[in-house]
C-alpha cells in the first residue's frame, strides 16, 4: 500500500527538482536586485512558468514515446533542444513585450545569445532527465532481478522439501508393513506417530524455517516409529542446551540426517546402535547440531549421499552461506554436525 511507503519514496522528486530548477530563475533576479525594476521581475517569472510548461510537456512527449516500446535516441533530444530553445525565446520576448515594453532592446541582435541561452538550459534540462530516467531504470531493474532471485531461490527451496519429504513417506510406510501382520499394536502405535509427523511436515512444508523445538518433536516421534521396529537394538539421546529450542532450522533437515543415522547405524548392524543427538551454543555464538552413530561412514550409498547434497543446500537457501553440515568419522561414531550462524 501506498502509506506503507517511506515518505522519501512518496514524495514527488520530479516536481520538486522542476519547481527547484526553473524557480532559481526570478530568485536569481531578486539576488541581482532586480526588485527595483518589477517589470523585469515579471519577465523573469514569466520564463520561469514558461520553462515548466514547456518542460513538462515535453518530458509527457518523451514518456508517450518510450509508452510505444521505443527507445529516446540523442538525435530526438538534440532536435527537441533546439525546438523548445525556439519556442522559449519566442515566449520570452513575448514576456518582454508585456511587462516591460519600453525597455524593449531594438534590433535582432539579442536573438543569437537569447537563443544560445535558452538551448543550454534545455539541453542540461535533458541531460538531468536522461540520466535520472537512466538511474530509475537501472535500479527497476535490480529490483526484479531481486524478485526474481527470491523466487527462483522459494522455488528451488520447495523442490527440495518435496523430494524430502516422499522419501521419508515411503520408508515410514514399509517399516508399517513390516509389522502391520506380527504385531497389529505395535503397527497401530506407529501408524499414530507417523500420523504426527506427516501433519508436522505438511505444516512446516510452508515455511522456509521452523523453530528447533518443532523439528525435535516431530523426530522424536519419527524415532519412536524406529523403536517399534528395532525395539533394544536402539537407543536414543537427546541433548538441547538452554535457550535454543527456538533456533530456526530449515523443515525436515533434522529428520534426513536421523533417517540416515538410523539406517546406517541401527539396521545395518546386528547389536544396534544409539543414536544421539545434541545441541549447543559455540564460544563464537553460531549453533552446533550434531546427531551421532555407531558404524562408519559407507563410501558408496548413494541415497545418504543424495540426502547430505540435499540437506547442504536447503541450509544455504535458507539460512546463507555460512551454514553448513559436516560429516565425520571419529572412534568408532559418525557425526553429521548442522552448524548454524550466530543470526540463526
């Protein structure tokens, strides 16, 4: 809305700068002491109004011509210059002719200066204009190409929370059925909880960042599905040190790097692993999320691979460059640690 505008933007710089520029001339009249004689006065504010007509007019020519989808070449303006010089002396000694009739010059010979003047003033005039025209177009433009940026960045954004999502789905829905024969209850439990995640991700999948206390939630539930399915070969850790639950993290990034950890850490090993995860406030002020364990780091998943590209990006589209995730290998535990700029 219009009011919402700062006032400097709502303020009309054109009209302003035209008052500003054509009224210098009967000021400069008053300064030269031109008071004595009223008549030349009158001249000169005659020149002054003249020069905002004839300006403005011109200026509406120039917009309707651009209107067409044509450009405002030199040589128009040169000519128009030189057109409006014209008409301007022509007022002004008709100015003359009016208000100080006996003080008329005699001869043409003030026709050649009148007229050098009046082309000079039209052609800063046009210069002035060109270039704020020339300023406001560039600075349209980086404008959109802002908007258009930002809308490429949501875009690219919400393509990757979709291909998140689907996959998290579709594994929650074969551990369902890999117990909805041998254990009905177990199954119903974890229908519930999935229930809870897939109504958190539908949620969070409209906002670029989430509070940390939210993604915690819906992981917990993600990992009370698992320990259904994995019972004592899972344990789990979680650790959110004292005023950050409401750090905005990007929707389901948590979740992939627990999926991950639960995949490569629980199911591929026989006795199970724990899974823990901890947050904390670093000395330089940035935020550090590490989920942890047991295993090692495969060399050739592809999905996990797939999964950390994912993760990377959507923490650079939605919380800048400086925040990243690492993955390491270190005594027997892999460590995916979200580290998160200070701002976050």
């Amino acid at each position: 809305m219009t009011h919402d505008r700062p006032l400097l933007a709502r303020l009309n710089w054109y009209w302003i700068f035209q008052l500003a520029g054509w009224g210098f001339l009967p000021l400069f009249a008053v300064a030269m002491g031109v008071t004595r004689m009223p008549g030349l006065l009158w001249v000169m504010c005659w020149g002054a109004g003249s020069g905002i007509v004839i300006s403005s007019l011109w200026r509406r020519l120039l917009k309707r011509h651009r209107n067409t989808g044509r450009r405002v070449r030199w040589k128009m303006i040169l000519c128009g210059v030189l057109v409006l010089g014209a008409i301007h002396t022509g007022l002004q000694f008709l100015g003359f002719l009016i208000f100080t009739p006996s003080q008329m010059v005699q001869g043409y010979s003030w026709i050649p200066s009148a007229l050098m003047s009046w082309w000079s003033i039209y052609l800063v005039w046009n210069i002035i204009y060109m270039a704020v025209q020339s300023l406001r177009r560039a600075n349209h433009a980086e404008a959109e190409s802002l908007r258009l940026e930002v809308a490429a960045k949501d875009a690219e954004l919400r393509a990757l929370q979709a291909q998140v999502n689907p996959h998290f789905f579709f594994n929650s829905m074969n551990s369902v059925r890999a117990l909805i024969y041998e254990e009905p209850n177990a199954a119903a439990q974890m229908i519930d909880q999935l229930a809870s995640v897939m109504r958190y991700a539908l949620q969070s999948g409209h906002h670029d960042t989430v509070p940390l206390s939210a993604e915690i939630e819906a992981v917990r539930a993600y990992l009370a599905i698992e320990k259904i399915r994995f019972e004592e070969r899972m344990q789990v850790c979680v650790e959110i040190g004292p005023g950050l639950d409401q750090v905005r993290i990007p929707p389901m990034s948590l979740q992939t790097l627990v999926e991950n950890a639960v995949k490569y850490g629980v199911e591929t090993s026989p006795t199970g692993s724990e899974i823990r995860i901890r947050a904390q406030r670093l000395d330089d002020g940035s935020v550090s999320i590490e989920i942890a364990n047991l295993g090692a780091i495969v060399p050739f998943a592809n999905s996990t691979k797939v999964g950390l590209v994912n993760t990377r990006k959507r923490l650079a589209l939605a919380l800048g460059a400086n925040a990243r995730l690492d993955l390491s290998e270190n005594s027997g535990w892999v460590r995916a640690t979200l580290t998160l700029p200070e701002a976050a």
